[in-house]
C-alpha cells in the first residue's frame, strides 16, 4: 500500500500541477515560453539530476541508517518524507521541462495555444 500510495501521489500531483491551472498562468505571463526554450538548451538539466540524485541517495542512505537502528523517530519520519518530496518534486519538475513540454508543444514561439 504504501508504494501504491508513493507513486500515485506525485504522478497526480505533478499531473494537476502541469495540466491545470498554472499552466494557464505560464501561458498568459510569458513563462511558458521561457521553460519551452530551457528545454531546448537544456543548461540545468545536469545540475538538477545530480541534486535530484543527491536527494534519493540521502533518502535512502537515512533509511538504510533507521532500519539499522531498529525503529524510527518522530523526526526521522519528516526528515524522510522531506527528503522524499524534495527529490520527487526536483524529478517531477526536470521531467516537465525537458520531456513533457518539449514534446508536448516542440514549436512554440508564445501566445496561446488554443487558436
């Protein structure tokens, strides 16, 4: 249950995120176009897999050390659950910017998008 629940949340999460009401927002501001051309360079795209990755080997590593330990704190718990939405959030928004728009919108120049 808890794997179920791990990986359908952030899959809905950044599906609203992307699908809804702040993709409105980065049509009309402007930064929609900004995020397109991002994608299309690609310049954070290391950085934020190396500190996306840097997260998921703490959280596992701090799992690793509290299965050793034998229980778990109040305090591990959020550390771990802090680290979990830290490195989900860092994967879910590279994801978003360097596959999910690019292939989505590969030509876009700004302005809206529904004619």
């Amino acid at each position: 249950m808890k794997k179920f629940i791990g990986s359908v949340v952030p899959f809905f999460f950044f599906h609203l995120v992307c699908c809804g009401a702040f993709l409105i927002f980065l049509t009309t501001s402007g930064y929609l176009l900004l995020i397109r051309q991002e994608g299309d360079k690609k310049l954070f795209l290391l950085p934020l897999l190396i500190v996306g990755g840097l997260f998921f080997f703490l959280h596992s590593y701090w799992g690793r050390c509290c299965e050793k330990k034998g229980h778990k704190s109040f305090g591990d718990y959020i550390f771990l659950l802090t680290l979990y939405v830290v490195f989900s959030f860092i994967f879910g928004i590279t994801f978003m910017i360097y596959v999910f728009i690019p292939w989505w919108i590969p030509n876009y120049k700004g302005g809206f998008l529904l004619p």
